[in-house]
C-alpha cells in the first residue's frame, strides 16, 4: 500500500532532533505526531510522489496519523499542475489541517494562473467554521492578490473577520502588514480607523515595523497609532 511505503520512507528520513525542535514550534500538534524530516526532504518526495498514479489513494486517506504525513500532503497538493484537481484536493484537505505550518506551506502553484476560479473558493473558505480553512483563505488572499490584482475590497473582508482563534488572528495582522507593504494607501485607513479589533491592530502595527518594505517615516507614524 503506498501510504504504508511513503510512512516506511519518512521513517527512513527521520531526524530526532529536528523533531524534538519542531514540535516546540508547532504546539496544536501532540509531539508523538512528529517523525522529523526536514522540509527539503518533503518537497523533494513530493516532486516524486505526485508523478504516480496510485498518490490519489493516500490523497483520500484522512486523517493521517503524523504531522509528516500532512506535511508531504500539502507538498502533494502544491505539485498538482491541474488547477481543478488542485482545489478539489485543497477542499478534501483542508478540514484535517491542524496547524500553521502545514496550512502555510501549502501554495498550490496552479493557483497563480486561475486567480479569478480561485476567489469563489476563498469566499467560501473565509466563510469557515475551521480556523486554518479561514487562515489558508487571508493567506491565499495574501500571496495572490496584494500586487497587480489588489482590489480594496479584499481588505475590507478580511478585516471583516472576528475570532478569537490565535492562528486567525495572526495571519489577519500578517496580511495587514503585508498590505502597508504593498497597498500602503488603501490599508493605511484601517490602522489609523482602527478597524481591527485591537489585539490584531497592534499586531499588524508590530509586524509593519519589522518589515524592511515600510519606509522609516511610515513607521514613524505607525508607532503613534497603537492602542
């Protein structure tokens, strides 16, 4: 069975002390969940792995029972070339996803070419119940849609969004940031407006800073407005 041989092969990958590492970065996961491969390592089985006919078997077969196993999942899914078969994979996926680091490195790179088949599907997921559904959705929002196909609307329905989930709140202030980077005229209102509820302005304030895109002057300013 493959999911069988792609366990035997993480296994062989397996480095402890990066798990042991891991496992503190990432505390939504038990650390029993973790092998320990590094991440090259993934994405380079996973270039091989989407190539074979039979990677639709282990694809269905959720819940994995460790973190590497999602890990190689998104990789997976990331490969797909197809941008349907891609997003039907990402909304089978999605559900079982169970921390930052999987959600995040999952980019589908056939997203970047269907970029307006792409917006129903982050309407939906921002609409979500599941919080790394709703954090793929700002982040996906995020990677696409902040340079030649920004639209001002897309700020204002993530700044829509009200949880008092930690890793939905993160990624709301990172997208934030990113569009004082980016979109510093349209996204500057919501600072100064105070538009996102606190804990997620002064976060969004605070990641600005650390970027090296924000003029220091723009900085400046930004330091005034935390509340």
């Amino acid at each position: 069975m493959i999911e069988q041989e792609i366990r035997e092969e993480l296994f062989r990958l397996q480095d402890k002390e990066y798990r042991d590492f891991q496992g503190a970065l990432i505390p939504t996961v038990a650390p029993s969940a973790f092998i320990g491969v590094r991440t090259p390592a993934l994405r380079a089985l996973a270039k091989r792995y989407v190539k074979k006919a039979e990677i639709s078997v282990f694809l269905s077969e959720l819940p994995h029972r460790f973190f590497d196993e999602n890990q190689l999942h998104a990789f997976i899914i990331s490969e797909i070339s197809d941008f349907s078969l891609s997003l039907r994979e990402v909304d089978r996926f999605l559900p079982y996803v169970d921390n930052w680091a999987t959600c995040d490195q999952m980019s589908p790179k056939s997203f970047g070419k269907h970029k307006k088949e792409l917006l129903p599907a982050i309407e939906r997921w921002l609409a979500s119940d599941h919080a790394y559904t709703v954090r793929f959705a700002v982040g996906m929002l995020m990677a696409h849609f902040l340079d030649e196909d920004f639209d001002p609307v897309y700020l204002e329905k993530v700044a829509a969004i009200r949880s008092e989930e930690y890793y939905v709140k993160m990624m709301v202030a990172w997208y934030f940031a990113t569009a004082l980077a980016k979109q510093y005229d349209a996204a500057f209102p919501y600072i100064e407006g105070k538009r996102l509820a606190s804990w997620t302005h002064n976060k969004a304030i605070q990641k600005a800073l650390e970027s090296y895109r924000v003029t220091p002057e723009r900085k400046e300013y930004l330091r005034t407005l935390k509340v």
